[in-house]
C-alpha cells in the first residue's frame, strides 16, 4: 500500500510535474481570473458546466468582448448570447441563466458579485463547485472547488475514501492545509487532464506513483494476471 501522502508533497510534486510538461498551460479560469474580474469568473463557470475548456474559452471571449458587467448583460437579449456562447453545451438554457443570474446581481448585490459563500450559492445554476471557484478564482479566497478530476484523484491516492463531490470537498478540508485551498482545485485538474486521466492514466510519468493507492491496486492485478 502506498506511503501516505501529505498536501505539501502534493502541491510540490503535482507543481514540478506540470511545469516540466505543460510550462504555458492554462486553464479556462485561469485565463479569466488572471484579470481579476469575479463575475467574468462567474459566468465563465457557469459556461464551464459540462462543457470542455477550450470551448469554454472561446464562448467566454466571445461573450466577455460584447458583454462586460452584470448590468450589460441583464439587459442583454437572449438570441445574442446564444450565439456568442454557442460553443459551449446546453447553450440556450445558459445564456437564459447568465440573464437571470445578472438581474439578480443587479436587483439583490448593487451588481456587485458577492464574496459569500452562502449568498454565491443562492443564485440559480451556483452550487458548491461554482461557489468556490468564485471564492478561489476571483477573490482568492480559499475555498475548495471538487470536480470529477479533484474527486477522482483524491480517491485514487487515497487523500480520501468518498463517493461524492460534497463528501470529498468535507474531506479534503480535514486533509489538506489551508494554506494550499487556493492553488489545489487549479494543480488537480490540470494534473487530471494532463495525467491521471479518467481513461489511461499516464502512470509511467507520474512522481507520486509510491503514494497512490489506485497504483498499487493497478500493480496487484498485473502480478495476479502473471500467476
């Protein structure tokens, strides 16, 4: 079974691996946190559900270069969104979203996105994993978004033995430091992305092989397809 694996060791490995590997990848959030604008964030995470991060990209400059606040946006016609967030899926019932979302910022927040957890979660198409990635990406709060990579590499090294998002995210608090809650969700998913996949794992490349459980299991079963 593997050695237990610490948060410092997983930032530093996790880091050194993408840096050697993906030196100028960025993610879709990246890119919109980089400019330090929580509701860009927001709606580019709303965007994001069950959408790739290159199509998120592209419908969140499309829209981002058209519309740049939440007042513009309230007032916004959903015919145009669509066709600037078409890339992205589910897009007509996101652009109707991003409206509702915008008026409520406007009528509720002074069209000031909230750095609340609770007050984020109000607002329609925000649960927890958008709530956080506002919290992280757009004021650098730390907070702990899960998505499927975060969940299932969490699993894989044995971080944590969870079967949901929400459960994971309790666990993850209890397991890594705070003072690495802002960076994780950003190192786990491009590692998930780039590495521990869902589908073929890239193993071979990965330094954190002696403390993954979900490696061991891998290494029992070929000894046992040999016998």
């Amino acid at each position: 079974m593997g050695k237990r694996l610490d948060s410092a060791t997983l930032v530093k490995e996790v880091s050194k691996m993408l840096e050697e590997i993906y030196r100028e990848d960025r993610t879709a959030l990246d890119n919109v946190s980089s400019r330090g604008d929580p509701f860009k964030v927001l709606i580019a995470t709303i965007l994001s559900h069950r959408t790739r991060d290159e199509a998120t990209r592209v419908a969140a400059g499309n829209l981002f270069r058209v519309y740049s606040s939440a007042k513009d946006l309230a007032d916004a016609d959903p015919k145009q969104i669509e066709q600037l967030i078409k890339p992205v899926g589910f897009y007509r019932v996101k652009a109707r979203r991003i409206i509702e979302v915008s008026k409520i910022i406007c009528e509720r927040f002074g069209g000031v996105v909230p750095d609340d957890f609770e007050a984020l979660m109000s607002l329609p198409s925000v649960g927890r994993k958008t709530a956080n990635c506002v919290l992280v990406y757009g004021f650098g709060k730390p907070a702990l978004p899960v998505d499927t990579h975060v969940h299932r590499i969490s699993n894989r090294l044995g971080l944590v033995s969870t079967k949901t998002p929400k459960e994971t995210e309790e666990a993850l608090k209890r397991v890594i430091d705070k003072i690495y809650w802002v960076e994780i969700n950003d190192l786990l998913v491009k590692f998930g992305q780039r590495i521990c996949r869902p589908v073929k794992p890239r193993c071979e490349i990965c330094t954190l092989k002696p403390f993954c459980h979900f490696y061991d299991q891998k290494a029992v079963l070929r000894t046992t397809q040999r016998t």
